[in-house]
C-alpha cells in the first residue's frame, strides 16, 4: 500500500484508462466525442470570418453591394446556424451521456466497498481515501464527469488554436509569440496553484469529514431527545463552527496562493495587449484593407479567449485527473481477502479456534493471545462475562469480520481463510445488537434478497417471533413499507419490534449456524421470556451462539462459557457452573437478587 501511494500520478494514463473505459462501454459516446469535437473546432472560425466577408463585400461592391452581402449573409448564417446547432446539440447529449458513465463508476465503487474486508469498516484512514475518491464522482462539475466533458474540448480547442496560430503568423511572429506567453503563464499559474491545492488534500479530507459528522447531526432526528434533554445544542454549534472555521481557513490558504500568483496573468495580459494592438495601429496605417484589420482582431481576440480555454481545459483534466487517480487507485486496491473454496454445509457447524491471537489493527493491545477453543456441532453455547472480555469480538472472528493476527480458525476443518466470502457469511443467521431496518417492504427486510419470497416461511418467522399480531394490523401486510424515507406511508417499528424483527430474519435464513449477540436487549420481560422459551425450536438442529449480560438466558443453552480478560475462565453447564460456586455462581446470584428486589419494589 505504502508503493502505491507514493506512485507518481500521470494525466495520461488517467485520460488512457477513461478513453479505453468509454470505448468499451459506450462506442456511441466514444465517436460522439470525435464528432463534437470537429463541431466544436470549426464553430470559432464563423465568428471570425463574418467581419471579412460583410467588409470585403461592401469594399469590392460598394453600392452595389446590397444583393452579393444578402446572399453572402445567406450562406454564411445557413453554415453557421448548422455548425451551432450540431455542436449544442452533441454536447448536451455527450455530457449527459457522461453523466450515466459517471454514476457507472460509483456503482462499481459502491459494490466494492460492500464486498470489501470488514475491517476496512472501522479503519479511519480507509475511510481518508474513501471520501478522496468520492470527490471524483460526487458531482458533474469536478472529477470523473470533468474529464470525460474536457477530454473533447481539449482536441478541439487545440485544433481551432494551430489554424488560428497559422493565421495569426502571417501578421506578426511577435503577436504569436505574445499570445503564447500569456497563455502558458496562466497555465503554470492554475498547475502551481492547484499543486498547492492537492498538497493539503488530508487538511480538506478530515476539516471536510469532520464538519458533515456536525452537519449530520444537527439534521439526524435521532439525535433529538439527546440534544434536547442534555443541552447538546451549544456544544454541538460551538464545535461544528470550529470545523468550519477550519475548513475555511484551508480555503483561505489556498486563495491566497491563488491570488499571488495572478499577478503574473496580469503582467503578461499587458504585454500582449501592446504587442498586439501596436502592431494592427502599424498595419492600418500602412494600408491594410479594413476586412482584414477587423479579421486579425476577430481572430487574436478568438485566439486570446480560445488559448485561455484551451489552457484551462488541460489544467482541468490534470487537475481534476488527480482525483480520479484517487479514485482508480481506490479501485485497483485489494480490499477484499478470501479464499476460492465453495464448501457446501447443509448440516450443523463446528467452530475451532487453535492458538489464536488477534489485536485490531492500528492498535498493539491483544484481545486474544494464543487462545484455542471449540465449539461442537449442534451445541448451544452461551457466551457470557464482563464488558471488554472480547464476546462480541469474539463473533467477528468467526464470521470472518476480522482475521486472527496469528493462528487458525477452523469451520467443519477448512481454514476460514480458505472459503470464499459469500460462501462463509452463508453459514450464519446473525442477530445483532445494532440492527438495521431500511427502507425496503417487510417482506424485504425479512427475506434481505431480491429473489422470489416464500410468503408462508416470511409469516411464519414473524409469528415465531410474536410479531404475528403486528403483521394483522398492518393494512398492506407483507407489502408495507418501513421507515418515511422512501414512501412517507412508511411505518416504523418500537425497539423491541425492531429486535423481534431482526430475529425474524435470521429464522427466514435457515442457516446451519445461528449467533445472537444480545438477542433481547430492547425487548420488556415478557417478550424476552416468549423468545427464551421459543428458543429451543428457534435454533434446533443447528450449531447456536447465544451472547447475554442476562444470565437468566444461559440456562437454555447446553453449555455456558464465561469470558474475562484472559480468556475462556469458566467453561460447563448451567448446573455445573452453579455447583462451582465461582464467578458464574456470583453473577448469577446476584443478578437474580436484583430481579427479585426489583420484581418485590
């Protein structure tokens, strides 16, 4: 990673790949291009034709000049009319096209970042570049749009600038020379500029993340209630104004530069307004027809505008080339690590963790060090103990969320390294703490699959999970929207709807092997009790992982194992752990102590 990101960035190979990539998705945009741009580059010279041909009319007619100027006019407003036509015409159509290319590659980012190593997820600095990429498909008017709208003008322009160029020669070298000179200078001046501009991309980045988490939260209703009961408002304005005033401070900087350096612009505008304009004073007054005066300032003005344009054009696609390079670089990375086997697990699963050792990355502090433990085929395992013991770290282990820094895990024998991603996340039904509705039908977020539902599975795991009732009340049933996003009809669920839910649609799974990591947080006593008395039948036949500060919970399960800092401290049933009268026998009691002076008050 550390090679790639010292790889100097090459405009050419930025504008190459976008050229190979319109030309195999889209060979009509490709000759689109081609053609706009021989539009685009005849159009100037109908401007600055018109003054010679209307004067050099009138000078050869004189009065009577009336009928060869309207049949001049003619033509010329026939060509010209068909010209701008064509060329507006081709460039809406190519830039919308651009568009649709645009939103293509944020479509295979998005599906990157979907299928990428989960670990990525909680990695700040993935997140760095992330955003950096983004900037290359956010918006039509910077990055990958950019330069697919520019990478037509620029074959234009310059063809229009070599005819006007040869033209402008035959007046005067010094003009030409001129010309030049102003053109380049504002050219290095919007390189420089913009090389200072990308040197504090990571200020930008992280002022720029910093102020949309405050920008988020002042508009997420989720934060309300806090907000509101624990005075959040003042806080969350003073350090969102800070941000700002960062970010702003960036753009200062960069202004600044930008405003210094122009002074040079200006000091070669000049120079080429008195090398041009003396030489036209000094023609005219030595004889130069009128039509011809009028045409060389039609066309050194034309040229003056075209070379700045043509200037721009190009220090856009550098410019805006560097984020798309971000972008590419983002996309050429490795993100995802698996395995190629596609084992097929119809039956229950054993999990092995032999002498593992794991620490989140970018941190030196070991969850696991050389730790080995199994769990048995059809078992029901309880996992509980202290917060901070690694329960939870525990099952993105086994999910293959993370992978150990050391040692092996095994799934019915085969490496998890080994398996193919889609195929690994296949064995487990999950119900998590932080659980998501989006904004699909029920029925969706049920099934979580675009393919045919079976209704009658969908309903019966709604059932299972007591939210028969709740499918009754709704009017659209299975076919009711969640949330207000999409469909303001939408309905929302409680808490412990939400739960159940999420139980719901690991039960429609049917996978070999279920893990609930606080199954029954959000849910009352009652409701919890119906899931634990349903548990049994939830997970028969299948290998289950059951996580719970509620030690009421472990009693459904075939064995217990009780989770410190050093690892797997007590291990056995329900009755054995009692009997022990250690740590599972304290916790136990003493929770139990609490539920009952609870249940007495």
């Amino acid at each position: 990673m550390g090679n790639m990101e010292k790889t100097k960035y090459k405009p050419s190979y930025v504008v190459g790949r976008l050229v190979k990539f319109v030309h195999k998705n889209s060979k009509a945009q490709f000759y689109r291009m081609i053609f706009t741009a021989l539009f685009m580059a005849v159009q100037p010279f109908i401007d600055v034709i018109l003054p010679k041909l209307a004067i050099g009319t009138l000078e050869r007619h004189g009065a009577n000049a009336t009928l060869p100027l309207v049949k001049v006019m003619a033509i010329y407003f026939v060509c010209a009319g068909f010209v701008a036509f064509m060329t507006v015409y081709l460039t809406q159509v190519t830039d919308a096209e651009n568009m649709r290319l645009r939103m293509n590659f944020l479509a295979d980012l998005s599906r990157k970042i979907q299928r990428m190593d989960y670990k990525n997820i909680e990695d700040a600095s993935f997140w760095q570049k992330n955003q950096r990429a983004m900037e290359a498909g956010s918006s039509n008017n910077n990055g990958i749009e950019s330069v697919l709208s520019n990478m037509y003008k620029v074959p234009a322009y310059l063809i229009t600038l070599i005819a006007m160029a040869v033209v402008a020669f035959t007046l005067s070298p010094v003009v030409l020379i001129a010309i030049i000179l102003h053109c380049v200078t504002l050219m290095w001046v919007s390189g420089m500029t913009h090389k200072y501009e990308y040197s504090l991309k990571e200020e930008r980045s992280k002022a720029s993340r910093r102020m949309s988490y405050f920008n988020k939260t002042t508009h997420d209703f989720s934060f309300g209630k806090d907000i509101r009961i624990f005075n959040f408002r003042e806080r969350i304005i003073a350090n969102y104004k800070k941000e700002i005033d960062a970010f702003t401070g960036v753009l200062k900087m960069i202004e600044n530069r930008r405003f210094a350096l122009g002074l040079l612009g200006i000091a070669t505008l000049i120079i080429t307004n008195v090398a041009m304009y003396g030489t036209l004073i000094y023609k005219a007054f030595n004889g130069m027809p009128v039509s011809d005066y009028t045409m060389y300032v039609a066309l050194i003005m034309g040229m003056i505008q075209y070379m700045l344009m043509f200037g721009n054009t190009v220090m856009s696609v550098r410019n805006e080339g560097e984020y798309v390079n971000d972008f590419f670089k983002l996309m050429d990375e490795n993100l995802l690590t698996e395995g190629d086997k596609e084992p097929v697990i119809n039956d229950s699963v054993e999990i092995v963790l032999d002498h593992v050792t794991f620490r989140y990355p970018g941190t030196d502090v070991d969850i696991y060090k050389d730790f080995s433990f199994t769990i048995h085929k059809g078992e029901r395992l309880a996992i509980v103990g202290v917060n901070g013991a690694g329960k939870s770290t525990l099952v993105k282990l086994i999910c293959g969320l993370y992978e150990p820094n050391e040692g092996h895990i095994y799934i019915n024998g085969i490496d998890i390294r080994e398996w193919k991603k889609k195929d690994l996340y296949a064995l487990y039904s999950t119900v998590f703490q932080d659980f998501n509705i989006l904004a699909f039908t029920l029925r969706e977020n049920v099934t979580c699959s675009r393919g045919e539902a079976d209704d009658a599975r969908v309903t019966e795991a709604l059932e299972r999970v007591g939210l028969g009732k709740k499918l009754e009340s709704l009017e659209r049933g299975l076919d009711q929207m969640m949330l207000k996003v999409v469909d303001e009809t939408g309905t929302d669920f409680s808490g412990g709807e939400r739960q159940k839910l999420a139980i719901a649609r690991a039960l429609y799974k049917n996978a070999p092997m279920v893990i609930m990591d606080e199954p029954t947080a959000a849910l009352d006593a009652l409701a919890e009790a119906e899931i634990y008395e349903n548990f049994s039948t939830l997970v028969q036949g299948k290998t289950a992982i059951y996580i719970s500060h509620r030690l009421a919970s472990t009693i459904f399960c075939d064995k217990i194992a009780l989770f410190d800092k050093d690892g797997v401290k007590e291990y056995g049933t329900h009755e054995e752990l009692m009997a022990k009268k250690s740590l599972y026998y304290d916790m136990f009691v003493i929770q139990g102590k609490y539920y009952q002076e609870g249940a007495q008050a």
